[in-house]
C-alpha cells in the first residue's frame, strides 16, 4: 500500500462512470495512493472534498461556474481539464481548427483535415455557390458535439437531393476513401496509444451512381461498453493486416494536439487517404473517450494520477513559498500530518510543474518519485 494518499474526486454522467469507474481501475489506483472518489451531483461541489483533483465530463454553464468556485476555494487542485480548454471540442469547427496550426516535421507522412463548410441556414444549404468546393459524397454532422445522441447522428450525403433532408446547422465534410478503417488515438497526458477501428467502407464512382440519396448513421466506429480492443476485435473486424501509421508521426501530433489544446484527456481519429496512402486526415477529436476500451487501461490511468499527484508533492519541496502553496485538501493532510516537514512530505495542493503549454508534466523517473517521498 502506498504511504502517500490523494483524493481524487469525478463527476462523470452514469455511462461514464460505468465504463471508467471499474473496480479494477479503483483497486489498482488505491494500491498506489489514489483514491477515487464519486462526486454528488445533487450537491455543490464546494461543500464537498476537498480533492486533490477533479476529473470531469459534464456540460452546462452551471457546472462551469461550481468549477470555477472550487478553483476560487482551492486554488491549487488540479482540475482535469480546464472547462475553457474543453469547450473548444463542442464546436465541429474550433475542434479542428487547431490541426491547421500544428507544425510536425515529417517527410514521409502528411496530414491535415478533409475539405469542410459550415451551413447556418436552409438557404445557404441550397447555395451551391456556397459549397461549389466540396465533391459527393459528404458527410454531414451536427456542429455542435456536446455528446447528446443528436450530436453524432451523421449522414452521408451523395447527392444533390440528399441535403433536402439535412438540418443546420451542419459541417459538410468531404468525405473521403480510406479503406474501411479508422485509427483511434487516445491520449492521456503523454502516453499516446494508436488502434484499429471498423470504419464505413470505401464509396466507389460505381456506388455513387447507383446509390439513395442519403444514408443515416450513428457512432459506426463504436463498440460496446465491455468491449475492449485486442486482437481477438483484430481478427473478427478483419482488421489484422491494416498496417498502423508510423508510431512517431501519430505521437508528434498527439503531442502537438496536447500542448496546442492544453488537454490530457481526449482522443482524435484519423483516416489514412486511400488516394495517397501517406496522408492522414483528422476528422474528429473527442474530450474524455470511452478509455475502459483501450487495451491496459487501469495501468495507463493509474501511472498517469499518480505522475500529476507526485510531481506536485515533489514540487513543493522545492518550492521556495512552499507555505503558501498549503491548502488542506488531501486525505494523508487530514488523517495523519504530525509536524511540518511531514505536511511538506504530504503536500499534494501545490504549485505543479507544467510545460509551455501550460500542462502538468509526467517527467519523474519511479527512482525520482520515490526520491521525493523520501524527504
Ligand atoms: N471525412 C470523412 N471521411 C470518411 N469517413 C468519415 C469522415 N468523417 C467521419 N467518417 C466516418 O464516420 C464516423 C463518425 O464520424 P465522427 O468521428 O466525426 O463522429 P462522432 O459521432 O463524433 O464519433 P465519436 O463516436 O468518435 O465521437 C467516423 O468514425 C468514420 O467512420
Ligand atoms: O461510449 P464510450 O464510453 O465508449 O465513449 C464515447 C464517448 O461517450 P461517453 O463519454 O458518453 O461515454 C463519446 O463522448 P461524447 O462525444 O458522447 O461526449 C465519444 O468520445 C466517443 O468517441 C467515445 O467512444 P470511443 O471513441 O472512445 O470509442
Ligand atoms: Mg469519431
Ligand atoms: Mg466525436
């Protein structure tokens, strides 16, 4: 059992917290000195705690604002992620925005977004001028993606007649061949793991003669909640022969995604361009994904927790106003602090180390992190 503890409080909508509240992942984090704990959503999140973090995934301005008042209680608690941070992925537009902007040097592989418009209104959807750009088949999806079900609800378009049945406001994206398989990357701070997903098949010149002006779709590359992606998934989606994009370009632009974003939670999709074979198009990126379906799970989460909670605690030691850093959050502070070298040893509440970007960093070694326990 670990000697140093930290709360770490969640608030997640029950789905979530079915899928990534597992017993496994609460066990093996409590082994480590984490402890996960339920926040009550019936009550305000300032009278509970204190947390050494919060973890969330909630909507709404009002869960902004009791974010902000804790933030204004405990001002070094770590919150996973900024809410101002995450707002950018509920809009199809800002979420990929920031692709435009990442600069990774690489000569093999390109990447960027498939072309894409945003429609407001009835009437510009009809305007061809608008779009005159943009090639059948698309893809139209809900600009906003807050996670309701409304907001995966996709279409793809193959014609003319089919955008009558379409409602703004939309993005229509091209949509773009790329051999029925899509790559999920999730990060998670500065791990990155890339895998395979069944994707919607190839539109050949063919298809897109003969085919219904419009197909309705949701979610096609989910899985069930227990589902996990292994080789057994592999093998039955057919996908054992799709080579991975080269393991350091996806990482880059993880990490691009990372710092320009200011998030450690979230994963993006990527589509390998079928005309090209070495571009990538990123086509969406979403905040807090469904992680109990990444193979390792528990540990990467786990490892993570712990890195952001060790490197405060290492942090204060070092810090020259460590006494002003203070706040009584964790659970060691209240249960068992004797003197003040032991509440220096204890301190989780402090100011973290954090890269340009703003995020915390995981950087210690095991060999550092058991060093700044032993103060
Ligand atoms: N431009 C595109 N070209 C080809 N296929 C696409 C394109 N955009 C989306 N798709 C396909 O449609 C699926 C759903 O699109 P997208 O990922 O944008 O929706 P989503 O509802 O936000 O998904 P998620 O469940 O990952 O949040 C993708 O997984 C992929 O299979
Ligand atoms: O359903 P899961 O837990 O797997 O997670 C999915 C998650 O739903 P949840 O957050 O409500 O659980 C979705 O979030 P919203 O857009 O709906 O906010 C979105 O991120 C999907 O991409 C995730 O699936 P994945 O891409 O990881 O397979
Ligand atoms: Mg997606
Ligand atoms: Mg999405």
């Amino acid at each position: 059992m670990a000697e140093t503890r930290f709360a770490i409080g969640y608030a997640l909508a029950p789905k979530k917290q079915n899928s990534f509240i597992q017993d496994s992942l609460v066990s093996l984090a409590k082994s480590r000195g984490i402890y996960l704990v339920r926040i009550d959503m019936e009550r305000s999140l300032v009278d509970q705690g204190p947390f050494d973090c919060v973890l969330h995934k909630l909507y709404g301005d009002d869960w902004k604002r009791q974010l902000q008042d804790f933030k204004v209680k405990y001002p070094n608690a770590v919150i996973l992620d900024s809410p101002d941070a995450i707002e950018r992925l509920h809009n199809r537009i800002s979420m990929l925005q920031v692709v435009s902007e990442l600069k990774i040097e690489d000569h093999n592989e390109t990447f960027g977004i498939p072309k894409q418009i945003v429609i407001y209104d009835k009437e510009t959807l009809f305007d061809r001028q608008a779009w005159e750009t943009l090639k059948f088949p698309v893809i139209a999806k809900p600009l906003v993606a807050d996670g309701s079900a409304k907001s995966h609800k996709m279409a793809l378009v193959f014609n003319h007649d089919g955008l009558n049945q379409l409602k703004p406001p939309i993005v229509l994206q091209e949509f773009v061949n790329h051999g029925g398989v899509i790559f999920k990357v999730y990060v998670v701070g500065e791990y990155v793991k890339c895998v395979k997903r069944k994707s919607l098949p190839d539109v050949s010149e063919d298809k897109l003669r003969v085919s219904e002006d419009l197909l309705s779709f949701s979610q096609v590359s989910n899985l069930a909640t227990n589902e996990r992606i292994d080789d057994k998934y592999y093998k039955r989606m057919q996908l054992d022969d799709t080579e991975m994009p080269p393991q350091s370009f996806i990482t880059d632009i993880a990490r691009g995604l990372r710092q320009a974003m200011k998030l450690n939670l979230f994963n993006f999709d990527v589509i390998r361009d079928s005309r090209y074979g070495n571009r990538y198009l990123i086509i969406d990126i979403n905040y807090f994904p469904g992680y109990a379906k990444m193979p390792g799970y528990e540990t990467v989460l786990t490892d993570f927790f712990c890195d952001i909670m060790y490197k405060k605690q290492k942090e204060v030691v070092n810090c020259p106003d460590e006494k002003d850093c203070l706040i009584n959050t964790g659970l060691d502070r209240r249960q068992t602090h004797n003197n003040d070298k032991d509440m220096r040893k204890l301190i989780s509440n402090t100011c973290c180390d954090v890269d340009e970007g703003g995020l915390p960093v995981s950087t210690i070694s095991r060999e550092e992190k058991e060093n700044s326990l032993q103060v």
